[in-house]
C-alpha cells in the first residue's frame, strides 16, 4: 500500500484520507461553534465570521500535530476502538492546553472558552464517530483482503467491550 510522509511520519493512504476528513472536521467545528455561541439572528455574524479563519487555521493546526503525535494514524492499533477514542481525547487535550497558551500571547485569535469548548466537543465527537466506522470499514477491508485472522482479532476486541456495555445496563 502507498503511504506519503507527513511531518517525518509516513502514512499509508486510508489514513491520510481520514487525516484530511479529520482536518475540515477541526477545521468546519471552529465554523460551527462561533455560530453557535454568537448568532442571535443580527447581522453582525458575518462582522464576527470575518478574520475566523486565521483562528480557525491555528487550532486545525495545532489539533493536526497532536493527533499525529499521538500516534493515531499508525496502521497497526493494540488496544482496539476504545483505545483509539482514549488517544483523541488525549490529543484534544494537549492541543487545548496548546491552544490557550497560543491565545493567551495572540489575544486577537480569542473568541472566548465557550466557543473553544464547543469546538473541542464537536470535533470530540465526529471525529469518533467516523473512527468508528473508519475501523469498521477497513476491517472489512483487510478480511477481504488477508482472510479472517487480522479482522478477527480486531472484531473480538469489538465484541468483548459491546458485551461488556450490554453485561451492565
């Protein structure tokens, strides 16, 4: 399979495809969270739409980096969906912490914590949910392709947390 090299980590091509969706998710949540927090039907929002996409840039970004730092885009994960889920919300949490810090010495980018926490909370959110289905289809994939044992190490992962979550409630 192909991969392309990104900031000195090489990619196989799915990957780069759920990194480029995962960037317009961060990068559209930004969008979507000053709406929220700020439209009440005036025209102002396009006043306050206006320089977002330098904000919008910066936090796609530094939210990008951590992501790959954090090594969620390597082709082989141990510890299966929940795992993945638990290195994302790692991953917006350094990239939060980065984002303050960034905001508190450019204090023209700040468009408040409420907006900071709808961004990290959207993107928290789609960004688990097309994992989910990233790691569905692609095990799919990789049953087609190799047979049953990769996928089948991956679904048993799958299978003991779902009945694990049905066990409880």
């Amino acid at each position: 399979m192909a991969s392309t090299q990104v900031f000195k980590s090489y990619l196989k091509t799915p990957f780069l495809i759920l990194l480029i969706a995962e960037i317009g998710i961060v990068y559209g949540s930004v969008y979507s969270a000053v709406f929220i927090r700020y439209y009440s039907g005036s025209p102002n929002i396009a006043k306050i739409l206006d320089g977002l996409w330098i904000s919008a840039a910066v936090i796609t970004l530094v939210t990008t980096i951590t992501m790959l730092s954090t090594g969620l885009y390597v082709g082989h994960l141990r510890e299966g969906i929940a795992g993945v889920l638990i290195r994302v919300a790692i991953s917006m949490a350094m990239s939060s912490m980065i984002i303050v810090l960034i905001f508190y010495l450019l204090p023209d980018l700040y468009y408040g914590r409420g907006v900071l926490a709808l961004v990290y909370l959207q993107s928290f959110f789609i960004i688990g949910t097309l994992r989910t289905l990233f790691f569905e289809l692609v095990d799919t994939a990789v049953e087609a392709v190799h047979g049953d044992g990769a996928a089948k190490q991956a679904k048993a992962g799958i299978t003991l947390v779902t009945a694990i979550i049905n066990h409880q409630s």
